[in-house]
C-alpha cells in the first residue's frame, strides 16, 4: 500500500493501519531519535523517549488538521513526551560549577558555531549537563522563550534564564577544549 | 540574555539539518517492532475493561441477590426461630384494615383525638398498656373534646357508635387526611384481638382543623395514580449524600409510596449500628479485636397536601421525626458480654497480584455469639502500580443465639388513602444456623510483598438484616492493624 501524501497516510494512521504507521515512525525515526538524545542521559532512555512519543504520536494523530507540517506535529508531540518525562526527574537542573577564570576570553558563542558542522554541534551539545542542554535546546532550536521553557519544564523563568547562561558558558569552554584553535583567533 | 539569542544565524539550521539527514546515531533496528508490539498490547488491554466492568456488575448482581433473599416470606420464617405471628405482623400488607383510621392533623398541636369503638375499656386503657414507642403519644379526649373537634359529625360518628366504615363513606368525607403516626405504641395484650386482618377496631383519629381552611380539589384533580407509583411511574428516589466513611450516612428519599400520598420526602440520617474498632492479628492467623460501637437514628418525613383537598398552605407535618442515640462501648475481655470477638483467616493459596485465591476463615463474635465460617473465593487483579482490586464472594456458614432487640416498622396507606405506621420492638431471642452470602470489593494497595493497605466493603446478609461492613486494614508481614465501621441495617 503506498501513501501519495501526508494526507493519506495520516488517514491511514488513524484507522490504525499498522503499514501506514511503520511508514511514518520509518520517515520520521531518525531526526525524532536524535532530537530526543540531546534531552535524554544515554541513548537507552532515548529509544524509551522516541517509543513513548511515537506512541503519543499514533494515539493523538486523529488531531492533526493538516494545517502545518506533519514533521513539524510529529515532533512537537514527541518533544512534549520527552518533556513530560523531564520534569518527573527529581533534581534535574544541572549545578555544575564553572569557575569564571577557567573560561578563556573567547569569542561570541554564536560566532564559534558557526564555523562548526553539524554533528560537531550536536556532540558538544550532547556534552552539556542534562539541566544546561535542555534549556540550550528548548531555547535555540526550538526556539522556545524564557517565559515558556520555565512553563514547558515547571521551572521559574529565573533558573531558565541561569540554566542558559551556564551552558552557554560550558559550551564556550568544551569549543576551547575541543578546538583550542579558537583560542588562538580571539 | 534577550530575544536576540535566538538570533543564531545557521548554526541551529545546520544541526536541524544534521538531525534529519546528516550520518550519525540511529534509533534501534527493532523500534518498530517495540513500537508495534506496544500498540497491539495497549488494543489487547481493552477487554480487561470489559472485564473489569462485568466483575463489579457480577458483584452487583451478588450483592442485588444477596438484599433480595430476605424479601422472601417464606424463607425469612424458615430461617428466624422467632415468634410466627411477627413477620405476619409486620410485614403483610394484608393488615391495611387494621388501622383503618381517617384524621384531620392540625401539626403543631400533636393532639390526636382518639377513640377506640369497640371496647371501651381498651380505649380507656389503650395509652397505658403500650410501651410508647415514640414521642408522640396518644391522648385520649373527653367526649365533649371529640365532638367539638369532629367537624363533620355525620360522617365522623361517636365514639359509642363507631363501625368500621365501609369505603365509600371514608371516601365521602370531607376531611381526608393522612395520619403518619397512628399507632406508634406497643400494644402486646392487643396484638391477637385487634390487629388482625378484618378486626373491627378502628382508631378514628382527628384534631381540629380549623386554622387549616381547605378548599376541596375538583372532581378532575381526584383522578389517582397508580398505586404505589409517583410521577413517571417511580416508586421511589433515593439520594445518599455525605462521607462513605464518616460517621453517618445522610440521605434524601422521595417516596411516592401510595395514591394518598402522592409525594412525600423523607430525610433520614441512620445509622443503625456504627461501630469502630481496632483489629490487631500478631503472628499466626489470630486476632482480636475490640472497640465501641454507637447506634444513632434520626429521620424526618415531610407529607405534602393530600389528594382531595387542598390547604391553602402546605401541610408538613414532622410527626416522624425522632432521635434515638446509644452508646455502646466494648471491653475485649472474655468476660463480659460484649463484642470480643476473634478471627481466624486462613488464605488457602499464596496472595498474587492477579489471580484467584480461597480464604477461609472463622469468626466467632462473642457479643452476640455469632459463629461465622466465611469461605470465599477471592480475585486479586492488579490494575496499575501496586494497585490492586480484590473481588472476593462466597458462601458462609453462621450460628448464632442473640437476644435481641427486633424493632420493624411498617408504613403503609391503605385503600382509604389514610396511612398506618407500626413500630414494633421486643427481645427476641434468635437461635439459629444457617447459610449466608457475603460480597465485597476491596481496593488494595500493595508497593511490595512485605505489606499492604486495603479499603474494603464488604455486604453480607443473615436473618433478615443486612449488613455493610468496611474495613480499613493495613497489614505488615503478620502485623494486621484494622480499623472496622459496619452498619446493620
């Protein structure tokens, strides 16, 4: 059975069509695993992430109105998963101490990563404290606001705002200890 | 750190991008199979709903059958050595004639003109010879009094020349109006000779009615309804409101109980036996249990405008309100005649989470020296986590010798759309050996095998009684710690 569009294929999903749902969760799988270990300890609880939200996906895709992207739903549902699954960890903010001399003057994060591929990102982001990379996703690739990571997370807007303050710190610091050349450029 | 941070030109793109088809770590080859053997799992589960529902509606069906048996005449006689002329009595409906009676009620005055026709030196001595029962006693008028307040004197003869009237006069009078309370006073030497079916000893009852004016109903609005039934053909409505493990069980009843009476309401707040206790089994299978119990009644009827005439105002007579509250407080000694009892459970299969199980057990209550050996099938079915719902129903076997006090009341009104209320109380003696039924649910919560908390109400029926235990019970390997509320009803 072939589903020409998105269209089909949801409609197909929601009638419980096991064809059609391998086709999504196969289309999909990829990005939505890597998406979930940046938020998760290891890759164990990121299988565990990608199967519960894909779970949440199969049971909710009847309200999906075909009105934006299906990825962009399908991922909204999981990261909500994932989320949910963060906030019932205790203790999950990280506290890790960076002492401020340690951090050479570098220059601007943003201008660091940029010279960075891909996957280099994604395994400096993967090195963050559990607390840090979770804020510094929320906020730079899902482009989530303070005021909305501290609802998403149960946090105070506060300890957003800390939590990426720090990982923008840790982040400077793995650039320099990953390609110290920076510190040569600044 | 501003809304400028998101600004991040590429890099975040280019890690999306990455994400979606860069090479790198990929999810397990069997998520799929994970995935789909999940969702075949979670459809699998929904029977277990249907399950679920078709245990309790089972035990529904227990518990339904169990309140029936004692509907049985028949087998409430086998089954009671008590004296044969009670259940006649009190329950056959075959005594509407008994108290014939038709009254005028003037509420607050609580006066009743009596007159006993047939004898009078019963009507003489009718308020001595029974123990009154209730608050509201008879007193009987000089004959002056019973003139004066007998409005229509046609219809209402004199006491010298009472008769029972035949329907269509009853039906003839003006002034037709519901008695709640007639007889509410115990009237032993009178029980053979006058409480029988076809007696001609009528308690005509009236008071002055004066500050009530009626208007007669029209000929149209006289059109009654099907006996026993109310609107939409309901016989009654029952609302319990209020803690299911307090220390009362409030409720709100409308009746629609006969043509007369075509609504009434009914409060009561009844407890029959309450009872509250400690039950502590260390080691084995034994325990004791100790503790005091309380019996408080209280219920408040309200009688709405009778049929044929219509006040100007609404009749509520509280006639039936009463309040009777005993203490009863239990020493755990073998000694005294009191509610030590003991218990002995034996389960017959290990606990599990899910499953079936027999428990057998025995408990001898000494108060009122009830032997009990309960066999009952249980099924543990763990819904979530470390919860647990338990079904457990089975037969019992129960001996027992109580003496005590049987009171039955039956509220009726009668073809002459007047109302007859009997209260009945005496000691019983009740010996007697027979099968029981006994049904429960119980919500368990067991994190681990070491020990478990457990809500659980349990019905159960003997002689004509039935009785709601709930036990709350919190047991630690062998420390058993129960706390019990049983009502009787």
């Amino acid at each position: 059975m072939s589903f020409p569009d998105d269209t089909s294929l949801v409609a197909a999903c929601c009638k419980q069509n096991r064809e059609a749902q391998q086709v999504l969760y196969m289309r999909f799988r990829t990005p939505l695993y890597r998406m979930c270990l940046r938020y998760a300890r290891d890759p164990q609880e990121a299988e565990d992430f990608l199967h519960d939200g894909m779970l949440k996906v199969f049971a909710d895709i009847g309200q999906f109105r075909g009105t934006g992207a299906l990825g962009g739903w399908v991922r909204r549902v999981v990261l909500n998963v994932v989320l949910q699954h963060i906030r019932k960890r205790p203790h999950w903010l990280s506290e890790e101490h960076i002492p401020e001399k340690e951090i050479p003057s570098a220059p601007d994060l943003d201008e660091q990563l940029q010279t960075l591929q891909g996957s280099q990102i994604f395994a400096l982001v993967k090195k963050l404290p559990i607390g840090y990379r979770t804020v510094f996703s929320l906020y730079y690739l899902e482009q989530r606001g303070h005021k909305e990571i501290a609802s998403l997370l149960g946090i105070s807007e506060g300890a957003s705002k800390s939590q990426l303050y720090k990982a923008r710190r840790a982040l400077k610091q793995a650039i320099m200890e990953h390609f110290p050349t920076y510190q040569y450029r600044s | 750190m501003g809304n400028d941070l998101h600004n991040t030109g590429h890099w975040s793109n280019r890690l999306r991008d990455w994400e979606q088809n860069g090479f790198g770590p990929e999810p397990a080859l069997d998520g799929w199979d994970r995935l789909a053997q999940a969702m075949e799992k979670k459809k699998r589960r929904r029977p277990t709903f249907w399950w679920w529902g078709g245990g309790i509606l089972l035990v529904g069906i227990i518990v339904w059958g169990i309140t029936q048996l004692g509907t049985n005449e028949e087998e409430r006689l086998n089954t009671a050595a008590i004296s044969s002329d009670f259940y006649p009595l009190t329950k056959d409906e075959q005594l509407v004639d008994l108290y014939a009676s038709n009254a005028d009620i003037l509420p607050k005055n609580k006066k009743y003109l009596t007159t006993v026709p047939a004898d009078e030196a019963i009507q003489t001595a009718m308020p001595s010879i029974g123990k009154v029962v209730d608050q509201h006693q008879i007193i009987p008028l000089s004959e002056a009094e019973i003139t004066e307040n007998i409005i229509q004197k046609k219809e209402m003869p004199k006491p010298s020349s009472v008769k029972p009237l035949p329907t269509s006069e009853l039906n003839q009078l003006n002034r037709v109006y519901t008695l709640p309370k007639l007889s509410l006073y115990e009237a032993p030497n009178m029980e053979t000779s006058t409480i029988i079916p076809g007696s001609t000893e009528y308690y005509v009852v009236s008071t002055d009615v004066k500050s009530l004016p009626l208007q007669p109903l029209p000929e149209k609005d006289r059109a009654l309804p099907e006996v026993g039934k109310g609107p939409l053909g309901i016989d009654k409505v029952s609302l319990a409101i209020g803690p299911w493990l307090g220390w009362s069980r409030p409720t709100i009843e409308l009746e629609f109980p006969d043509e007369a009476i075509p609504f009434q309401s009914k409060t009561t707040q009844r407890v029959r036996t309450q009872g509250i206790g400690m039950h502590l089994k260390i080691g084995g299978h034994w325990g004791f249990q100790t503790g005091f119990s309380r019996e408080t009644e209280r219920s408040e009827n309200q009688f709405f405008i009778p049929r044929y005439y219509r006040p100007e105002r609404e009749i509520i007579d509280p006639t039936d309100a009463r309040a009777t509250l005993t203490y009863e407080m239990d020493v755990a000694t073998s000694y005294t005649k009191t509610s030590t009892e003991i218990e002995v459970e034996r389960p017959l299969s290990a606990s599990v989470p899910t499953g079936f199980r027999l428990l057998f057990g025995m408990d001898v209550e000494e108060s009122v020296k009830i032997t009990r050996i309960p066999l009952l099938v249980t099924y543990d079915w763990a819904i979530s986590g470390p919860f647990q719902i338990r079904l457990a129903a089975g037969p019992s076997w129960t001996n027992q010798r109580v003496q005590t006090d049987l009171s039955s009341r039956l509220t009726r009104v009668n073809g002459f759309r007047l109302r007859q209320t009997r209260l009945r109380s005496r000691e019983q003696l009740i010996k007697d050996t027979y099968w029981t039924a006994m049904a429960g649910v119980a919500l368990i919560y067991r994190p681990d095998q070491h020990w478990e908390i457990g809500l659980q109400p349990q019905w159960s029926r003997n002689l004509n009684q039935l009785s709601v235990d709930r036990n709350l019970h919190a047991t630690y390997n062998r420390f058993h710690l129960q706390s019990h509320f049983f009502y009787r009803f």
